[in-house]
C-alpha cells in the first residue's frame, strides 16, 4: 500500500544530545506550538532530580515531527531551563505525528510501581508511601516527590515507617483508627519517644484496651478516629492535630476530658530541627 503523506517519506532519526537551558529554551519558544498545558509541580520535580544529579538517560527524551514541531519533552525542556544546566538526553526526529496517539495512553504506573521496578526500595506498597508522605507533611500539605526523591526519603525513614506499620496494623477492629493520618505521627513520634512505651500506646489505640481510668483519652480518641472518617484536607489536619495532642498527653501522664487538635508540630522530623 502506498502512501503520499509527507509524514511517512521521512524515516524517524536518533541522537543523544547533551540539551543545554540555552536550546531548551529556543525548542520551546519556536518548535512548542501545540501541546498540552505545562504542570509546574512536574517541571519542578524533574528540576530538582536534575540539580541534585538525580536525572536518569533513559529512552524517554524529546520527539519532533517531520516539520519541527515539538511533540514530546515540553516538561522536560522546561525542566532544563529551570535547572539551568545542560542534561544529557536523547532527540528523535521525523517522528509521526500520529504516533502521538499511542503515547501516554497505557495504564499509568504509580509511584509504587516505578520504586518497585527500581528495585532500590524491596517490596513499596501503597501504605508505605502513604505512611511516607503524611510524615512528611505533617501539618500542612505532603510534599510532591520525584521518583528518586521517594526512594530516597523511604530509605532515610525506613525504620520509622515500619514502626507504624508494624504497631498500627490494618486489622478490622481498627477501621478508621490504623490509618495513614495515625501511623504519620507515630513514625514521626519514632524519633523522639521511648520504643516501649510508643508500642504500647499502638497497642492500647489499636484495641481501644487500657489499663487504668487514666488512659482514657486514648479510649476517647479512638472513638473519634472511627466516628470521624472524612477525606478532606481539613479533616485530616483535625485528625492529624488530635492524634498528635492525644500521644503527647498521654506521654506526660495527662487525661484529657475534652481532645482538641494540636496547634503546632509536636514530633519534629531530624531534618527539619536541623539549624
């Protein structure tokens, strides 16, 4: 079959190329001409890879059609300039056009499927990275990681992170009490409080069994987590705020008639009391 598309006379060419901000930035503003809206917090995380020296060649670079139009890479090149150094990556050219419409059109790979191709981090489950980004939220919203970022973060609090999972497992009596929100502040609290008496205070949430008629406010927390399941950012916060409010009481001998949120992080981080 024969074809007078102009597209098809023009045989696709490779070449790895060391891209400069400079080129980048010429690529974007003469060749970029119809492409998707550009996600800042994707260009700012693959910038942050490339400055730390994190960027990985691999076979994913940039793609021009047969007329010099832009057709892959944007947030890439993008990347480049805000990086403001060269990176090293490969340039196809004489790309079909309506190759396009197989790109990016497969099932998207999670975070957790990229750290488990990577092979760095064993087996990264949905919890483990949930535990990871309200940790690392903490009050306020969980950061947006990089695939190397993640599994960076997931080595330097791994000790933590099985803390959490291990003392707050998902059994069914704790629905709504073992979650993400609760194992961020103990993996945090991991930090700073004796192991033993953090155990036990998983231990006593999870089951909602004390020993004295002082350690009711774990009692009264526990019925709060489970009667209180919302997902917006605001009630997550709440929940964050009484956990954390509830442990430090507890932690000091106090019984609390009435939990109210923390106003401030009670379980710092190592790195962010650093300075």
């Amino acid at each position: 079959m024969t074809t007078n598309s102009r597209s098809s006379s023009i045989e696709p060419v490779c070449q790895r190329m060391s891209i400069t901000p400079d080129q980048a930035m010429q690529w974007l503003e003469t060749a970029n001409t119809n492409n998707r809206k550009v996600s800042d917090s994707h260009v700012q995380r693959l910038a942050r890879d490339m400055v730390e020296g994190k960027w990985t060649l691999t076979h994913a670079g940039i793609a021009f059609g047969p007329d010099g139009t832009l057709l892959d890479g944007q947030h890439r090149l993008w990347a480049i300039c805000m990086a403001g150094i060269s990176v090293e990556m490969f340039v196809w050219r004489g790309i079909d056009p309506q190759s396009m419409m197989a790109i990016d059109c497969g099932k998207s790979r999670s975070m957790a499927d990229i750290l488990n191709i990577a092979g760095e981090n064993g087996d990264v489950g949905s919890h483990r990275l949930a535990v990871l980004r309200g940790m690392l939220g903490g009050f306020g919203n969980p950061p947006a990681l990089s695939p190397s970022e993640a599994s960076l973060s997931l080595r330097v609090h791994h000790d933590a992170i099985e803390f959490a999972l291990v003392n707050l497992p998902g059994v069914v009596s704790a629905r709504g009490v073992n979650t993400a929100t609760t194992r961020a502040v103990v993996a945090r609290a991991h930090y700073a409080v004796d192991h033993v008496m953090l155990k036990d205070f998983c231990r006593k949430l999870t089951t909602g069994i004390v020993t004295s008629d002082d350690e009711g406010v774990i009692v009264l927390l526990r019925q709060h987590l489970r009667d209180n399941r919302g997902g917006s950012y605001s009630q997550r916060m709440q929940r964050y705020g009484k956990v954390e409010r509830t442990l430090s009481a507890w932690l000091k001998g106090e019984n609390l008639a009435r939990i109210y949120p923390a106003s401030r992080e009670l379980f710092p981080l190592p790195e962010e009391t650093k300075g």
